[in-house]
C-alpha cells in the first residue's frame, strides 16, 4: 500500500513538473513583428494626421506607431529604449509614456522628453510600392537607431 502511494506521489509530483514548464518550451511565433506590414498611401496617412490634430496612429499588428515628424513620416516602434516596456501614447498628455518607469517621448519625433529612457524610441524603414502604399519593415534587427535630437535625415517618406 505505501509503494503505491509513494508511487503515486511521484507520478502527481511529475505530471505537475511537466506541466509547469512545458509552456516554456513551446516555440511561440509572434505574428506582425519582422515582417512588412503595409499600412496605406501618404496622402491618407497626412490627412490623418491632419484631422486628428498629429495624433500617432497605431499599427497593432507590427508593433509601431506611425509619426508625423517635421517634414514627413516615420514609424517608431513601441519598444521602450529603457527596458523593453510597450509604449502607449497618452492622449490626456499628448505624448508618449512608458507605464513601467515614466520614460516619455515626443508624439511628433519620438525623442525622450523625460527619463530614464537613454534614447528615442527606435525608427522601422518605410518605402514606398509602386502602387504609392507605404509599406513598414518592422524586422527588429534592421531598426534604425538615433541620438537625442531630431534630424531629418531619418525620413525615409517626405511630404510634398
């Protein structure tokens, strides 16, 4: 009877073992981030900014958020320079902020306002189709990094 039990004791004991990290060693894709992600014309794009007074649009499905910078168009990605923290955009401040340490940045350039953050916010190419879509390159490998102020050589879409 006490060999069963032990046995039983062991057989629950490793079911449970199993089943603690047999999350962790399953592969998960992560879906939108690395890949092209195309998000529509320029003029659309810069109509609106305009309507929404150069709010940052959103682009879920690669991870970034579409600027109006000085001059043209970037994609920043929400990836705070800080510690890897998503950052949203506060429509109350009119800025970004990251929840995790209140690094902001700027909605127009993505330049840190306040830190921790040691840089901007990290920039995704844009270029543009033959059909005039812009098509984002979110690989995180091929981003574009930046110091403190804003220069715009880094505008891959201008407007006019």
């Amino acid at each position: 009877m006490l060999r069963i039990a032990f046995a039983s004791a062991v057989a629950l004991s490793a079911t449970e073992l199993v089943a603690a990290v047999a999350p962790y060693l399953r592969v998960t894709r992560v879906v939108g981030l690395g890949a092209p992600v195309a998000v529509g014309k320029a003029t659309e794009i810069l109509r609106q900014f305009a309507a929404t007074n150069d709010r940052p649009i959103l682009i879920r499905e690669g991870r970034f958020f579409l600027l109006h910078a000085p001059g043209g168009i970037i994609a920043a990605y929400r990836k705070c320079t800080h510690l890897g923290c998503t950052v949203p955009f506060s429509t109350e401040k009119d800025l970004f902020e990251c929840p995790c340490h209140g690094s902001r940045y700027d909605k127009r350039t993505a330049v840190v306002l306040k830190s921790p953050a040691p840089k901007p916010l990290q920039l995704f190419h844009i270029t543009q189709s033959q059909s005039g879509v812009l098509v984002v390159d979110t690989n995180p490998l091929n981003v574009i990094d930046r110091g403190q102020e804003w220069d715009d050589r880094y505008l891959e879409i201008r407007e006019g």
